[in-house]
C-alpha cells in the first residue's frame, strides 16, 4: 500500500476542513457601518473641530475596504476577512470618537457666541441710551449703526451655525463701539477746555440782567432748553431745538450747526416768519468774524466757505428731534410766551452746556 496515497473521502474532508477556516463571509455591514459613521461625523462638523481624529477614521475605513478587497480576490478556502472586520470597526470607533468631540466643540462655541450676542446686545443699549438725544448723535450714529449691523450679522450666524464667525461679527460691532468710544471721550476733552468760557458767558449774562433789571435768554443746547431770565434769575424754560449738526461751535453757512456766543436781538418778526414768529439775533457779530477769519487762514473751512445769517429763535418747534439749519426753534404757543418779554436789543447767550445756574425765582411771569 503507497503511504501517500489517500482515499479519496480524505481530500473531501482536508477540503471541507479549509473551507470552514478559510472561506468567512465579508464584512460589507461593518463597511457599510463605518460609512455611515463618517457621514454623520462630518455632519456633525468633524472636519471642522475634529479633523485629525476624522481623517485618521477615513484613512483607516479606506485600508479595510482595501484589504477586504484583497481578501475577496483570494481563493475561496483561503479567505480570511478578520484583519478588513477589524480596521472597519477601528475606523467606526474613530468616527464616532471625532463626532463626539465635534459636538462638545460646537456646544462650546454656540454657548460662546449665544453669550456675546447677548453682551453685545446690552452693550449697544446702553451706547444707544447714552448717545440718543446728545449733541454728539450725529457723529456717534454712525459708528453705533456700523456696531448694530455686526450684531445682526452675529445673530444671522448663530442662527446657521456658524459659530466662530459670528464670534468675528462680535468682535468686529466692538471695535465700532471703540471708536464710538474714543470719540465721546475726545469730545469731552474739548469741552472741558471750553466750560469755563460757557461758564463766563453765562455769568456774565446773568450779572448784565441783574444789574440792569431787565431779561435775558439763556439757551443750553445740551439739555435743549431756553431759559428766561429776569433781574439775574430764572423764571421761565422753555423746551427748544437746534442745527442738526450742533455738537460744536458754528464754523459756516450749511454746517448745520447753532453757533454758541453772547448776541443781541436785532429784530422782532411777529409777522412774516417762516416758522410762525420769530427773533433774529445778529449773528455773525465780531466774534463770529474773528474765528471765521481765523478758521480759513487755518484751513479748517474751505475758502469757498461763507459765515452765515439768518440765525433765528423761532416758532415749528415740537418735532423732538434736532432739525434746524442753525435756529433755535421753540412751539409756537412758547414764541408766543417769550416774545412778551423780549425786545430789540434783549442779550441772548447761547452754550453748549452750562453747570452753574441759580435758583429758579418764586416769581412768574
């Protein structure tokens, strides 16, 4: 008998033998599993917060695929499909690893961006209360709008998920609100120079009423008041408006600004006024002359520039807003009250903001 000579039932059961070891069934519902998992890790914005862990995940799905791909093209008995199983499931732990920390990213980010929306918000009130109604709205406006806009273009972000450019948007509405800053700030400086000079000329004005027993107008443009004094006391005030333009002194014709001095009445229109009555003051006088002059030979005015006229205390007031070319405009019913008491001649001073007044007499008129 040939010892290397088998039966013929002995082949069959070495066959059925590697067959079983040998020939597994391939993985394609890991595949498909690990597919799965790297969608909905990019959905959940892997690629963006996570992205080392989430390329390592794809890398390693693509060295299973290749290796149950190689597997496949082996003789059946000799398959062996454990090697792609088990880079499969690595890659699903990693995906699922990169979506986990994507989400706690975006949680922090949303949380983030939800926070500052919310600061900027309170911020661009209080800027908006502390402006609204100043002397410096015109100017300061125009930053806060520039702020406001960035605000809309966070929430408009933060609404789509896009996290880290709305924390931009707000970062960007700050700066405006910097310069809305500095620009307050600068502006008071300047003024702080000059407050001693309104003081003067509200001392003086009242000292000049005093003295001579007669009345005077008194208009502070920061609180939008004509005060009415008599023998150097208040007794009446009035609600007024002014140039849209009057957070500083009077430079030319069309700045819109009221010019701020010591003037006189030189007419009393009763009649024929285009906003009801009204008291023509004789501006530009020669202090008005003076710093025109000096403003042109400074550059600060074009030498096309003119000085002005026509700046009037006058009724149509009541609008609540600062509107004039330069004017002082009161409601009519008070054009009716102050005009009982004033006269060719009668001093008016106009400040842009006065901290010194007396008591308010008992006395009405």
């Amino acid at each position: 008998m040939n010892p290397h000579k088998y039966h013929p039932y002995t082949y069959s059961l070495l066959a059925g033998i590697l067959l079983l070891i040998g020939c597994q069934k391939a993985p394609e519902t890991r595949l498909a599993n690990a597919k799965a998992a790297l969608d909905s890790a990019a959905a959940a914005g892997a690629l963006r917060y996570s992205e080392p862990t989430y390329r390592l995940a794809e890398e390693t799905l693509q060295q299973g695929w290749m290796e149950m791909a190689r597997q496949k093209g082996r003789f059946g008995p000799f398959r062996d499909f454990r090697f792609a199983d088990s880079l499969l499931a690595q890659a699903i732990e990693f995906a699922n690893q990169s979506a986990s920390v994507a989400r706690g990213e975006e949680q922090k980010l949303r949380d983030k961006a939800q926070a500052e929306q919310n600061a900027l918000k309170n911020e661009l009130q209080e800027w908006h209360e502390a402006i609204n109604g100043s002397l410096m709205s015109r100017e300061a406006q125009r930053f806060w709008s520039s702020a406001e806009l960035g605000y809309q273009m966070c929430d408009n972000l933060v609404q789509n998920a896009e996290y880290e450019e709305a924390l931009t948007a707000v970062r960007r509405s700050r700066s405006y609100l910097n310069q809305l800053s500095q620009l307050l700030a600068e502006y008071s400086n300047n003024e702080a120079h000059l407050k001693s000079q309104w003081r003067r000329w509200v001392q003086e004005t009242l000292a000049d009423s005093r003295s001579k027993g007669n009345h005077a107008v008194i208009v502070d443009k920061s609180v939008h008041k004509a005060y009415m004094v008599h023998e150097g006391k208040l007794v009446r005030s009035y609600s007024c408006e002014i140039g849209y333009n009057s957070a500083n002194q009077k430079l030319f014709a069309g700045d819109g600004a009221t010019p701020e001095g010591k003037y006189r009445i030189a007419d009393v229109r009763r009649n024929g006024s285009k906003y009801y009555k009204a008291l023509l003051l004789d501006y530009p006088n020669d202090a008005d002359q003076k710093r025109f002059r000096t403003n042109k030979s400074k550059g600060l005015i074009t030498r096309h520039a003119r000085i002005g006229k026509n700046i009037e205390i006058h009724g149509g007031g009541g609008k609540n807003r600062d509107w004039t070319d330069g004017c002082v405009a009161l409601m009519n019913e008070d054009m009716d009250s102050i005009m009982k008491y004033v006269e060719v001649g009668t001093l008016v001073t106009i400040v842009r903001r006065s901290d010194q007044w007396p008591e308010i007499t008992s006395r009405h008129h």
